[in-house]
C-alpha cells in the first residue's frame, strides 16, 4: 500500500472524498478527453461493421503491430528472426500461427525487451495481473491502450442501457474504508464519474441492509460487480422478500454461474450483463441484449482457441485462449497464452453486431472467504495485494477453520521479507484482524484430482440463507 492510500484510509470521510475526487479528476482527463471521442467514434462505426470487414480491420491492425514489434521491440525482433519470420510474411490474421506464442514467463523474463524503443518509457503507465493462478505479471500500457479499454467499457455500459454521465455503483476490488469500520458509511462518491464506490469487504448479514437503503435512496439503477460480490446482496434481498428494482447489473471477473444469475435478476428486477476481460487487455467480450453468448470484440483484440497442440479449435469446441491486443504498441503483446478456456460459437446475433460469439470461459473458480465478523471476502478482491507480488511465483489461499487463512508461496529467488511484508499488510487491510494469517513457503502447489488449480479454497461454506 503506497503513502497515498494509508493516507486515504487513515483520513476523515470528508477528506477521503476529496482524495478519491482528485484521483478521479486526474485520470477523467486523461481517459476521456480528445482521444476518447475519437476512439469511441471509431468503435460505434465498427460494431456494425461486416464480417469481412471486421477481418479486414484486424488484418490492417496486425500488420501495423507485427511491423512495429519486429522494428522496435528487441524481443520480437530476436523471436520473429529466430523462426525465420519478417513482418511481410503477415499479411493476414489467417498468418498469425507463424508468430510464435508469448507465455507470462516469457514477459517475466524478457521485460525490459519487450518495451517498444519508439515510446517514452517514463509515460506508459503500470497494469499488474495476479493471473488466475496467483502468479502475478506486470505490464505496461501506453496512454492510447487506456483510452481504447475505457471506450471498450463505455460500449459495454450502453450495450446494457446506460447513457454517459448517468449514475452507477461498483462493488468490486477498491479498498474503500477499513477493514474495522463496523458502522455506515461503506461507500464514498466518486462525483467526477457520478459512481457510488461500495466496499466489498464489508458484506455482511448487519450491514446489507443499509447497503440496499444506500443504492435505493441515491436512486442507483445500474450496479457493476463480481459475480459473487452483487450475490451476496441478491442473496439479502431474496432472503428478505424485496426487490430493489434496477436497470442493469454488469458482472465480471469472475465466472458467473446461472444459478448466480437468476438470484441476482430476481432480486433486483433487471437482466445481467456480463462481460469478460483481462489486465493484459488483449481480449474483451461483453454480452449485448439479446444475451446469446459473450460477442468477442474484433476491434479490441484477436482471440484464437486453441488445442493443447496449438492448433486450431473447430467452432464449438474449447480451446485454450491465445490472444493478440491491437492496441497496446508500447508493450505488445502478440499471441498471448491466456489461462482461460472458451469456445466460438457459430450463431450470429439478433442484435446487429457483427463480432462473433463465445461461449461461457471456464476461469475462476474459486471459494468466498468467511471471516469470524461474518463478512463474506470474494476471491477477486483477494487478488489486488497480489499484484504488486513479483517475486512471487505462486500462490495459493486456504482457509481451514473460521479463525486461520493459510497462504502458501512458491517464491522467486529475490523474494525478501519486505514481500512478506507487504502481502501481508495487504491481507490485513482486506481481513483485518480477526484471523490469523499463515504465510508458508512451498516448493510446488497441490492441483485437484482432475488437475485443475484452486487459488482460494475454504472449508467454510457460506452460508447465504440469510
Ligand atoms: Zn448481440
């Protein structure tokens, strides 16, 4: 946690206010001036684009990308001249399969390469991933990939029904008040962006009420969360027989189950709209109106699904997701190995857009931590003090009884007590201070008998019957 927040958190309401205002007025200026309306002019005219037309303006975009990378990214310039390949040779995307595919340990390792000679480097801004896995990865974005991802977003919102500069309220990742707090206000305002900031870590059976008092009071009609953050409110208010009708909720993050779904349409009145992305920014999918699959957006990135051969999927079948962002030329990333898996679908939309749909991606799934205070912890929200983690390989979360939350570690080899630290306040301001926080060192994670990887696991079931 930088000066900056302990500052925040250690302030008056009023003041907290004030800081989260400024931050919001900075990055409202470098998100949404000039550059914005141009993208998101741009990004209206293509969702109406052909098919053709759409592999036309991704080709056009790859080839600017691949010719860029391969003149000003030392990495690639050795990897594509390793496989005998020169930026000619793409012509297409139906090419990309002669590019060789990145992993997160090949960016681990070649960083400082990866960084286009043609940008400043001091102006590109940092993005952090925890990975699915726990294994997190840096990255780097120049100002205009910022851009493209707010537009992307905005398109999203309006494919839901929100009009710019209405009010919404988020209930995701942000540490929005102490751990402690045991009373109101769980929320401050973002008036720059007229968004209602609600903690996620205090979600529990005492407080939701005025959480619901809050969004129905401030006449919030379109709520965005975690899967699992916006349940547990659902939860409350089906629990209790009420509605709290609003326009949409938007979920994302995490995997959305249809059970999860139906509590929280039923309890608020509206459809869901789910999407997904990634801090690597190189996929976004977001679900229209008509709600037949997630539409993979061309304009955004390029996304192939492939097998574990690296060959190509048949339509309808899973496969790995490998993905090329066609924005980001300060740090491109060029066939990209997801973690995630999903399938193309064949359909075509009802609702005019011509960008394909996927099916549901298998991601996350992960156990909700239930602290001794009876709040609910979502795994995403444990993610964030993972990010800043690098010397971390791997990690993984598991609570055993009510009271311990082990935390398992396959180190770096720079890893310090200063990492530990840090995670470890990071946890803390997250779960406070009723549990006890093992953090252990392991050579390897243990996987499921099917092979699969839980990052959060709890012998703690909660318990939503509220
Ligand atoms: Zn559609």
């Amino acid at each position: 946690m930088g000066v900056l927040e302990k500052a925040y958190l250690s302030s008056p309401v009023f003041l907290q206010s004030v800081i989260l205002n400024a931050k919001a007025l900075e990055l409202y200026f470098e998100r949404y001036g000039r550059k914005f309306e141009q993208v998101y002019e741009e990004f209206n005219r293509n969702q109406y684009l052909s098919p053709a037309e759409l592999v036309e303006y991704q080709s056009r975009k790859l080839r600017q990308l691949v010719a860029h990378a391969y003149h000003t990214v030392p990495y690639y310039n050795r990897v594509f001249k390793a496989h005998g390949v020169k930026p000619a040779d793409i012509d297409s995307i139906e090419d990309l399969h002669k590019l060789p595919v990145l992993t997160k340990q090949d960016i681990n390792t070649h960083f400082n390469d990866m960084i286009s000679t043609a940008v400043n480097r001091k102006k590109l801004r940092k993005g952090h991933t925890s990975g699915t896995t726990g294994t997190p990865l840096n990255l780097l974005y120049d100002i205009h990939t910022c851009v493209v991802h707010h537009v992307a977003d905005r398109r999203q919102k309006e494919w839901a029904g929100m009009q710019w500069g209405q009010v919404y309220a988020s209930l995701q990742g942000r540490v929005i008040c102490p751990p402690a707090q045991s009373k109101p206000p769980f929320w401050r305002k973002n008036y720059i962006n007229n968004q209602l900031f609600l903690s996620s870590f205090h979600l529990k059976k005492d407080y939701l009420q005025s959480y619901v008092d809050k969004l129905h009071g401030d006449g919030i009609e379109f709520l965005e969360g975690y899967p699992s953050t916006v349940y547990t409110l659902a939860s409350f208010l089906n629990a209790s027989g009420h509605q709290l009708p609003l326009k949409a909720v938007l979920t994302s993050s995490e995997t959305l189950f249809d059970w999860q779904r139906s509590a929280i349409e039923r309890a608020f009145d509206c459809r869901v709209f789910d999407f997904y992305g990634m801090a690597e920014r190189v996929v976004y999918a977001s679900e229209c109106k008509a709600h037949a699959g997630h539409h993979l957006n061309s304009d955004y990135g390029i996304s192939e699904f492939l097998d574990d051969d690296g060959r190509p999927v048949p339509v309808g079948q899973v496969g790995k997701i490998v993905a090329t962002g066609l924005h980001n030329f300060a740090f491109p990333l060029i066939r990209y190995q997801t973690n995630d898996s999903c399938s193309l679908q064949q359909v075509s939309c009802d609702c005019g857009c011509s960008f394909p749909l996927m099916g549901d991606v298998a991601t996350k799934n992960e156990a909700i931590i239930t602290l001794p205070d009876g709040r609910w912890i979502s795994p995403s929200v444990l993610t964030h003090p993972f990010k800043p983690m690098v010397n971390i390989e791997e990690s993984q979360i598991i609570q055993s009884d009510l009271h311990t939350i082990e935390v398992k570690i396959v180190k770096k080899k720079d890893y310090s007590r200063a990492d530990e630290q840090l995670l470890l306040k990071g946890l803390r301001d997250r779960l406070g201070d009723d549990v006890d926080i093992d953090i252990s060192y392991v050579d390897s994670l243990e996987r499921t008998r099917s092979g699969k990887f839980k990052w959060v696991k709890s012998a703690i079931k909660p318990n939503f019957n509220l």
